[in-house]
C-alpha cells in the first residue's frame, strides 16, 4: 500500500470524525466541505486511476460527507439543498477525481427520477426510503443499446435484457432500469443492486472514467411491482407524461457538463501547483529567468487557459441556476418553449466546456515541462478522462442545435440525448 493511500485513509477518517458535529447549512459550507472530499480523492487519484478498482470506499466518502443526500426532502431527514447547488458540487469533486464526479451527478440524476417520471405517492416512496437509507443509485439505462423488454405477468412486470453500460450499478444500492412494454411505452423502475437476477460483467475496461463502473450488465426476470412501474397505474395506465418528465436529458447534460468542466479546471489548478514547485526555466532563450514562473510565455500561456476556464464556469454558473429553477418550481409551470431555451444554454456551455477542457490538457504538458510527463504524476489522467466522457453524445449536433436557435429561433426537438 502507498504512502498516498495511507494519507487518503488518514485523512478520510479525520474528516469523517469532523463533520460528525458539523451540518453545512449555507451553500457556501457546502462548497467548503465538496472541497474537503476533493481534497481527500486528490491524495491518490493517481494511484486509484491506475489501479482502476471499485470505488467502495470512495462512495462511502460521499456518504459520510452528506452529499449524497443533498437533494433529499428535509422532512425525510435529508439535506434540502438546489440543483444548483449540486452542479456547483459535482464540478467540484469532479476537479480532483472525475470518474467520482461523475458517479455523484449520475446519483442525482436517478435519484430525482422518482420525481421526473413518479406519480406523487411513487415520488414520496422512494425519496423518502433513499433518504433514510443513505442510498447510493445507478442505472441501466442507455439508449443506444437495446431496449429491456418488460413484460407485465399478473401483478408485476418482468424486465430482461443486457446493457453495455450501466454506469455505477456495482458499487450501488439501487439500479433503475428502463425498459419497453408491450405498448411500446418506456418504463422506468428501481430494484435493488443486488437483486436475484442481476449480473455485473465487471468489463468495464476503457482509457478514461476508470473508477466510473460503467461495464455492462445482464438483466435476467428481474421482478417489480406494477405499482412501482414510475409514472403508470397498477392497470399499466401512464399518467405521468409531461414536458417536466422529459427535462430529465437537459438536467443529464448539463450533470455532464460540470464533470468535463470540472476536468479542465482540476487539470489546470494542478499543473499550475506543479509549474510552482517543479517546472525549471529554459536557460536557452536569451531572456533568461530564474524560475519557470516568471517566464512571458509560461504566464501568457496560463493567463489564456484560466480566461477560458473562467468563461466556461460562469456559463455553467448561469445554466445551473436556469436549471434548477425549473426542477424546484410547479412542474406544470415550464413550457415546451422554456424546456427548448434552458436545452440551448445546456448545450453551449457543453460546446464551451468541452473544447476548453480538451485544450487544458493538452496545453498544460507545454507549461509544465517534460519531467511532468513522468507517470507518478499521471497528468495523462486528465486528458484521458475529458478525452473518453466528451465522447458521450457528438459535440457538433450540441452545436447545430445552437446554431439553429441562433439563426432560425428554432427550439431542439426533445430526444434522448437533447
């Protein structure tokens, strides 16, 4: 074991024993303890990326920090907070250890489905047993896979089927699974993570968002209640079926989205620490510098990455805050038109993060030097990680929906990805 994973475990429980006797209950002490879990998964992000384990204890971190019940209903016991807030958190996680960053987005993400596609009683069930239960979510659920089918048999529906990616299932306590009725409808459910029928691949084997367990899963006569079916009535009626229900992609873009902005800052603030202590000046340029920092174009170049850095937060500030208006008001309240709009500034700041955060990490190799690319350092990790997650959805449609609001004010027609 490393003296790396030493530290982070020391460190782990030290902070564990802290916020036993402290409960943030400011947005800004939420954002000072995300920065302590941060701090505590940079200690060996490294070692953990090479070693691409299973991130239990990492998990457990996020557990006993109370972020995974941010969103939680106070009347259950949970922590009450914003969307907007949450997107603040996952991006800054997301700084020192994207594939956690991304685990904790995807979290809410599933977690607040109880409200996109619930019936009222289905939606106060589940956060209400997430709550208490300090329940971790993942999903089987990709839309360029095949559907799971789900048949209804008597009073339950049976879902089978396999997905290739199925994003934080092993490490979870519940899955939802998504699936085709006989209608053709899709139905969403949760089941337990250990449910009878169930089985991780564990081949979850890719160049970046290593720790993401993101490998593929084989659901086999996994059983729910009709009841339980989110949005439908036990007769298989659905009744839950608005624009609300579909803001669900916007809401996952943009959960995206400050895990690859994240990516550029964390890529960044880390080389600049590194540039600090490590990096020497160049003694071959006829305006020779003592330190690397006082070097004109190690400075140019920083200045260039942080203005972009900075840009590509403030919009990821200002879609968060359009964002979770509409999670948080009367879900009669938002339009067609609004929904097209808040997809429009998702998707900008999605082009915007994405290129600056591809251009961090590859830039910062130029600042830093070539010791930096030893891999004790594993600066590669950066690049790796935007690199793979930016693949999620191609960036130029992102883009042509931008453009053809710009051009046309034509609003991007709802998908699975949109």
């Amino acid at each position: 074991m490393s003296s790396n994973t030493e530290s982070a475990k020391a460190a782990t429980k030290e902070a564990i024993l802290k916020w036993k006797n402290e409960n943030p209950t400011t947005t800004e002490a939420w954002i000072s303890r995300a920065q302590e879990v941060a701090k505590i998964l940079s200690i060996d992000a490294a070692e953990r990326d090479e070693k691409s384990e299973s991130p239990f204890t990492e998990v457990a971190l996020l557990k006993a920090a109370g972020l995974v019940n941010l969103l939680s209903p106070e009347k259950y016991g949970g922590k009450g907070q914003t969307w907007e807030l949450a997107y603040k958190i996952i991006l800054e996680v997301a700084k020192a250890d994207s594939s956690i960053g991304h685990l904790l987005g995807i979290h809410y993400l599933w977690f607040w489905s109880a409200v996109f596609f619930g019936t009222p009683d289905q939606k106060d069930k589940w956060l209400k047993i997430f709550t208490q239960e300090k329940s971790f979510i993942g999903g089987a659920v990709n839309a360029r896979n095949k559907d799971l089918v789900a048949t209804p048999e008597g009073d339950e529906i049976v879902f089978n089927g396999k997905k290739f990616f199925s994003t934080g299932s092993v490490i979870s306590d519940y899955l939802i699974l998504e699936g085709s009725l006989p209608s053709g409808e899709h139905v969403f459910a949760y089941v337990p993570a250990n449910s009878p029928g169930i089985k991780y691949l564990h081949d979850w084997n890719a160049i970046g968002q290593r720790l993401t367990e993101s490998g593929g899963v084989v659901i086999d006569n996994v059983r729910i209640k009709k009841e339980d079916a989110l949005g439908f009535t036990s007769s298989l009626d659905k009744v839950v079926n608005d624009v609300y229900s579909s803001f669900v992609l916007p809401t996952v873009q943009l959960v995206f989205t400050s895990v690859h902005i994240g990516v550029g800052v964390g890529a960044l603030e880390s080389a600049a620490e590194y540039t600090r202590e490590n990096t020497r000046a160049w003694p071959y340029g006829g305006d020779n510098k003592e330190k690397a920092v006082d070097e004109w174009y190690i400075r140019e170049g920083y200045g260039v990455l942080a203005a972009k850095t900075y840009a590509a937060q403030a919009l990821h500030r200002e879609a968060a805050k359009s964002v979770s208006e509409v999670l948080h008001a009367d879900r009669k309240s938002i339009t067609e038109r609004r929904r097209g709009e808040i997809a429009v500034k998702v998707a900008a700041t999605k082009i915007v993060g994405v290129e600056t955060s591809l251009e961090v990490v590859t830039k910062i190799f130029e600042l830093t030097g070539a010791r930096s690319g030893l891999r004790k350092y594993a600066f590669d990790r950066f690049w790796r990680n935007i690199r793979l997650h930016s693949l999620h959805d191609p960036l130029p449609y992102k883009k042509r929906e931008v453009g053809s609001f710009f051009l046309l004010d034509e609003i991007p027609t709802p998908s699975w990805y949109t």
